[in-house]
C-alpha cells in the first residue's frame, strides 16, 4: 500500500533535484548533500484533534503538515531541500491523499523541496514530516547566543492563528473577511524560510513562534543564560486580529497563542534598524518587542508601565 | 513536553559522535556528512493494533522501532549514523518512555547511532522513526540491478516473526523455548546492517523482508524487470519454526510472513559461494532459495516439483 498512497503524493510533489540520486521507491533514498554545506534537520507530528480540528480540509492539513517543519529550518537559517512523509490514515482514502498532497505540493513547489521517502500505515489520522535543509557550517542560528542588550524582534503579526482556532466552531459576530483571515493563518501558515536566511550572521539566536511568544522566547532566554523584557504595547497584531477581539484577548493571544509560525529572534541594538529594513523589503517585516536583560526568565510590561502576570505561559500538550 | 520526553530518550540514548554539530534542543539539530559520501534516509512508522499488538513490551517497542528502520539501510548498504523519533502516545507516561528509550538505546549503541531530534504528541500510540547512514557514492544496493542467472538469497531464517505472532494469544502446545524464541524475532528483529555492508559492491540488488519474501522479491523483479523462480525446499527456517508448526503451515509463514528483517538480495551466481562464506563469518549466513529468470513476477516450485500458488503475497496494510 506504501507505494499508491505515497505515488499518489510523489505525482504530485515531483521536484526535479539533481542532489536527489535516488528519490521513493527503494529502501531508503540516496542524497548527496552539497560540499561545503551541514545539514538541518528536524522532525515535527500533527494528529487530528489535537494539533487540527477534525474536518480540517486535506489540503490544509498538507500545507500546514510541511509549512510547521520548514518553520523550523527557517528558525535555524537553514534552505530546504527533502522532506520525508509517515502518514497514518484510518483507512485508505485517495480523496484525503489527494487534497492532501496538492496542499504539501503548494507549498513544496515554493522552494523545490523534494519529498523522497514517506510511510503509509493504518490508525489515527498523524502525520510527521521530517525535513533537511543547507546551512554553512557556523552560520546556523540557534537558540543559544541572545546577549544582555539585544533588541527582541518578531516578524509578522502574533496571534492569529489561535484568533483563528477560536473563530472555527463559534458563531461569534466576526466579519467574514477577518475570520476568513485568522482561520487562514491557522491553516495556512507562512514559514519565514527567506527571513530566516536574511537573518545569518546578524540574529544572535532565533527560533520559531510554534507554542505561544512567552514560551518560545522563553526557551531563547533559558539556552542563552538570559532574561528577557517585552512591552505588551510593541506586540505587533493584524487589523484583523484589534477588530475582532477586545484588548485583553488580543494580548493572551499575541503573547500565548501557538502556531503564528513567526520567527522571535534577537539582533545587537545597533544593527536592528538594518535588519528591520531588509525584512520589509521581504514582505513579512519586523517588529522590536522588547530586549534581553541580565537574569532569566521572560517579563511582560503592561501599558500603564505594570508588569503583567500571565495566566499561562503557551500550549504544551503534555503539561501537568 | 516535547523537552521532558524526549530528554528522557537522549539521556538513555547518548552518543559522541563528532558529525553531530548540535543535537537534540533547538528548532533543528545540525549534522555534518562524511566528505565523499552519500545520505541514505528513510522512515517508518509502527502503529500499536498494527505492526504489534498491544501489550507488547515498551523496550521491545524501542528496539523494533528503530530495527525495522536500520534494516532499510542494511538494505542499502549503508552505514547507520542518525536518527530522528516521532513518538504519539495517549498521555504522558515516564514508564513508557524509560522502557522505550531502554530498547532503543540497546540497539542504538550497537551502531553508535545518535538520537538527533525529536518530537512528542498526543494521540494513539504511534511511532515514526527516521534513520540516516552513510554510503559511498555508486555503492548502495538498490532493487533494481537483478540479472537474469543471477542466484537469489537471503539471510537468517524466513517465517519465525510471524509464527511468533501466532504463539502471542495461544494456548498452542508449543515449547516454551521454541515460542520464546519466535516471540523475540518478532519483537526484537535483528537488522542485517554487517550483511548489508558485506554485499556492497558484491549483490547485484537487495531488499529488506519485512512484507513478506513474496512481495519484497517481487518489488525487486519488478525493480529489476525480471522474473524469480524459487524452490521451497530451499527456504532457511529455524529448528523452532519446524518444530512447532506442520509443513505447510511453515512454508506460508516462510513464503508470505512479514517481519522477518532478513535479506533478500542477488549474486552473479559466480560469486555466490564466496558472498555465503563471508556471511556465514557474520553469523547470520545466507540460503541460496532460487534463481532471476526472463520475465516478471515470483514462482515458487514445491518439493514435488510442481508450481505453487499462494494463497497471499505478503500482507499489505492497505491492500483492497
């Protein structure tokens, strides 16, 4: 059964490769990973109900399935190149593969990333995508290097996605193109794989927004050895998100929503104004949230100048 | 809790390797592949229900997970290096994962293969793991270069694993040694990688059993654009097998059982005596069961040197 399911993927994620010697089809795939360059790789499971509602359209699930893998290469500064699929499916279901592979496709083709290994087995609908990507060796941007005095920036706006999950199920009163918005970026998110290559050699650590900004931001001060101080007035929210929401919410959102996908990195103060610059130029722009300090640990000011205390600090599906 | 279970697995799974530039702990680990080698990758998934049932052993689980993996790149010929866990479980459970780590770590260490990434989810429990060796370029085994005279063999024994997957429920009157020993090649499959390595550049093409000898050598004729004609006589089975089953029960365990993870590969049949000497030194050994034929698909001659028919070619999860 492997080899339908997965041709029927392969057909449509064709990706002509000269580093793929040997793509599906055997054992394992053969690749040759370009001189001069390391290797990235990460590995990230979607399963329905918890990481999507039931119902979610196939090629949705195929684009978001891919996209919060190569977030992961984007936080790391890495280019794409493969990806393996294991998708576990209740029954055979050539529409579900289908709507699926034409979402991974889509965004695939954005950056001739080669699908060159997969598994079909039966159960619960979970997916995992391993992906690989190219850095120079040295130039990878990892979790581990914020300093005291480095600006914190976000690209992109913050909690849309878990705006949107909120819209799903609700008849709240949301005007049709803002929900349209906010469901789309849950479904749909963008992986900043062109700012994350923008950011080698000027982001002093970076990582990506999967499990909420404190969270996330949260990991960068803890493997740093710092502390970091955001201003809940900087948080940078789409028209969207400020209309269909009260401010209380937009800030729980922004702050401890998962799955934006943006990337939270930090740059020496000096060089910040530049690399704002070019991240505009690239269409996501970014945002100053705040600064890394002495200490550990990830504060919130307020608007009246107040610390805040928020009642939780990001998703983590197996908290106690 | 993707940090807390999987830290768990590094801690129990902890290798040096100096290919390893950044490991476990940020958006993606870093790996640096030998000059003048290849990447050979795959992935597979086990789902509980499925690929073993439930009530197997958390350390079995571990080791099987990784070994049905190592035997693709046996297949291959490829040197095992890296590898990367998606592990979904219903909650978290320490005992789980400590059993689990414990056999993936026995045969990890084997291999000084290198846990590098991971991911932990909610759902049923379901585990995909992806493997990473290395392989000189033009060296690896692939399915497609049987010749016709070449010999077919394989190594090992052939139909213990899904014997032992009968014993499992049973109040079958067999001897506990003889079950024993089919319920650990069931549970705790050896991948062939030193067998892998010794055919590079000696096996015309190669494969792993883990569908059945029926399917697999049938992968490797289409592959190849030949037929294969192999006498059940000749099928290697284990002193257990024979003692517990009767004739033809052996022979369908041994044609069509999966789970075997020996392999079946083909030899010039000029060099044949020469590959058997060297694996036997391996422990393993290798049966010669038949021969690449003109034409397409897998005939099997019974002792009284008639054509079978199968009743089944394998099992295939999805098959209609």
């Amino acid at each position: 059964m492997e080899f339908r399911l997965i041709d029927r993927i392969r057909e449509r994620t064709a990706q002509q490769r000269e580093d793929v010697r040997l793509g599906i089809g055997d054992d394992a795939a053969l690749l040759a990973v370009p001189a001069g360059q390391e290797l990235a790789v990460a590995i990230d499971t979607m399963v329905e109900g918890v990481h999507f509602p039931a119902g979610t359209a196939p090629a949705d699930i195929g684009w978001k399935a891919l996209a919060v893998n190569l977030s992961d290469l984007a936080a790391m500064g890495a280019t794409p190149a493969w990806a393996l699929l294991a998708l576990t499916l209740l029954r055979p279901d050539a529409a579900f593969v289908d709507g699926f592979a034409e979402g991974f496709a889509q965004l695939a083709g954005q950056y001739r990333l080669a699908l060159v290994g997969g598994d079909t087995t039966r159960g619960a609908l979970t997916l995992s995508v391993a992906v690989h990507g190219f850095v120079p060796p040295g130039q990878a941007l990892t979790r581990a290097g914020a300093q005291v005095g480095d600006a914190v920036l976000v690209t992109g706006t913050l909690g849309d996605a878990a705006a949107g999950l909120r819209c799903l199920p609700s008849r709240m009163d949301i005007q049709a193109t803002a929900r349209d918005f906010l469901v789309n970026r849950l479904n749909r998110p963008t992986p900043r794989v062109a700012a994350g290559l923008a950011l080698r050699g000027r982001a002093s650590a970076c990582i990506d927004v999967s499990d909420g900004l404190l969270a996330d931001l949260g990991h960068v001060c803890t493997a740093s050895g710092v502390g970091a101080e955001i201003d809940a007035a900087l948080l940078p929210c789409s028209p969207a998100l400020l209309g269909a929401f009260d401010e209380a919410a937009v800030r729980d959102f922004a702050l401890t929503g998962g799955d934006d996908y943006e990337l939270c990195f930090t740059v020496p103060a000096a060089r910040m104004d530049e690399v704002r610059d070019d991240l505009a130029k690239l269409g996501c722009g970014a945002t100053r949230i705040g600064r890394i300090v002495a200490g550990e640990g990830v504060r919130v000011r307020g608007a009246d100048g107040a610390w805040l205390e928020p009642a939780r600090s990001g998703w983590d599906h197996f908290a106690p």
